[in-house]
C-alpha cells in the first residue's frame, strides 16, 4: 500500500459539527492509518465573524468523542487562537499573493456575486465595476482547459476545469486570502500529501492544484493526492452546520453513543461488518472499494 507522509482534518468553526463532518473524520483517521501517514488538525479560523470559542472547543469535543487522536496541531481552544490561527499566517498568504501579483497571474475586481449572478456569469467579472472606487478583490485571470491531478483511485488523472471557479477570489475585498489561497499555502507549510474530502470540494480540489501549479513556492502542492468521498445527506441536501438537529452535539445529548456513531458511520461507507470504534473501523474499510466516483 502506498506510504503518505501526512493527511489532515481541517474544520472550520463556524457551526457545531453534524454527521457528515465526524464520517469524514473517522474515514480519514482511518486512511491515515492504513498509510502510515500522520494527522494534522487544521483549524481554518480566517473568517473571525463566524468564529465562536464554543465551535472551537465542540472540535475537540467531537474528536474526543470518536476517539480520534492527532499528532500535529492545536489540543486546545486557547492553544488555537494563540499558537494555530491562521492569522499567524498571514505574512506567509501575502507572499504567495505577491508572487502571483507579479507574475501577472491576477487583476483586480469587485464584482459582488449579485452582480455575477445578474450578468449571467458563474464567476469572472463584469468589467463595470472597473468604473468604480470600492475596494477590490484580486482575482485570477485565466484558467485551463483541462488539468492533471494526483486521485487515490486513479492516480494521475487529466480531467476538464470546472467553470465555476473561472477567474476565482485569491485575496478577497478585506485583504485576507481566499480560502482557495490559504489551504494551498497552509498544506505545503505542514508538509500535506493526502487530503480526504467530500465530493462537494471537486471544483475546490481542482482549482487548488492549478493555482500551486503556477508558482514555484506553491508548486508541492500539486503532487498532492486526493481522496473524494460521498456525502451524509438530508432530504437530497448535503448538512449544513446551521441545522442544529444534526450536530453531534444535539445527537450526544439525546443519547448517541460513540459505539452508535461508528456504526452508522460503517453503514454509509458501506461496510458489512459491524463496527462500534475507530479500530474496528480501520480494520475492515477498504477505501477502493468506497471512494466517491472520480
């Protein structure tokens, strides 16, 4: 089985976690384990307007619960903010953003998403708002028509570029990088080579390995290899950490056992055998045999 070096479980705490978060963490302890490879916990706190301690500390919370363990980052709320923020960061996203600046690889815009919408765009700009004094973000100029990334399943894989991240936000209007930005940067900082994440981040995946591929200081990250997975839905919607009623914190204090969690996490992924903790897990999931379709 092939060696990675390091996964990571990135958690924005911007909402208590639902069930789709804790499968998705538990597959991934589990990968990393079958691959030798280590777990960073990675806490993406950017966007402090949306940042809550009690959505930090249900992280750990959640983790603890499920008897995930971790060997790189933060073990505490305060231990986060002080020596793990992303806003410690932030010389190393502007230099990255200068470099692409540069380069000549983005121009400034700052059409609102009502505008793009009302234009008829996916993403891009309108030109109008060149006309205007407002502050703008910086955005990328060109994007390619197909592009090669590293796939668990398939290995290297040439796939056609999503539309909906043409011309995509890399620093947004208050200055801060994109999310886009700030993973890529983030991932080769703490030496990532294998991200577990949902099928809803392929356009995501996608656009991250084409923005790596243009710089020589991002350029690590496009040797990276992805893992997609299916996603916990409700009513045909992906969850929503808005929707209190599947955070783990409202299942736990209705009595959800970690044991019950892990079951049903074995049932999504599909496993036929019955499973009640993070090693019975590990043991019988076969991650060919439940990637999401690539």
């Amino acid at each position: 089985m092939q060696p990675f070096h390091k996964t990571r479980l990135a958690p924005t705490p911007s909402g208590f976690l639902h069930l789709g978060n804790a499968f998705s963490f538990i597959l991934t302890a589990a990968i990393a384990s079958k691959h030798g490879a280590s777990i960073l916990l990675r806490i993406d706190d950017l966007d402090r307007s949306r940042v809550k301690r009690e959505y930090l500390a249900d992280i750990f919370d959640t983790l603890t619960f499920l008897d995930i363990d971790w060997d790189e980052g933060p073990r505490t709320v305060n231990e986060t903010l002080k020596s793990y923020s992303q806003h410690r960061r932030l010389a190393l996203y502007k230099e990255s953003i200068s470099e692409l600046n540069a380069k000549g690889f983005l121009f400034p815009c700052a059409c609102s998403r009502k505008d793009l919408a009302s234009a008829g765009l996916l993403g891009g700009c309108t030109g109008r708002c060149q006309t205007k004094e407002e502050p703008f973000a910086l955005k990328l100029k060109e994007c390619p028509e197909r592009l090669a990334i590293h796939l668990y399943a398939s290995g290297i894989s040439y796939l056609p570029y999503p539309k909906s991240t043409s011309q995509f936000i890399v620093q947004k209007k208050d200055g801060l990088p994109s999310y886009h930005l700030a993973s890529v940067v983030d991932d080769i900082h703490f030496g990532v080579d294998l991200v577990v994440r949902g099928k809803d981040l392929w356009d995501s995946s996608l656009a991250q390995v084409y923005l790596a591929s243009l710089t020589h200081g991002l350029q690590p990250y496009t040797a990276t290899t992805f893992f997609h997975h299916s996603l916990v839905t409700e009513n045909g919607a992906k969850l929503s950490k808005s929707a209190g009623h599947t955070s783990i914190q409202h299942l736990r204090k209705k009595g959800l056992s970690k044991e019950a969690m892990y079951q049903q996490a074995g049932a999504f992924f599909g496993l036929q055998e019955k499973v009640s903790n993070l090693q019975e897990f590990t043991q019988v999931v076969h991650p060919m045999r439940i990637i999401g379709t690539e």
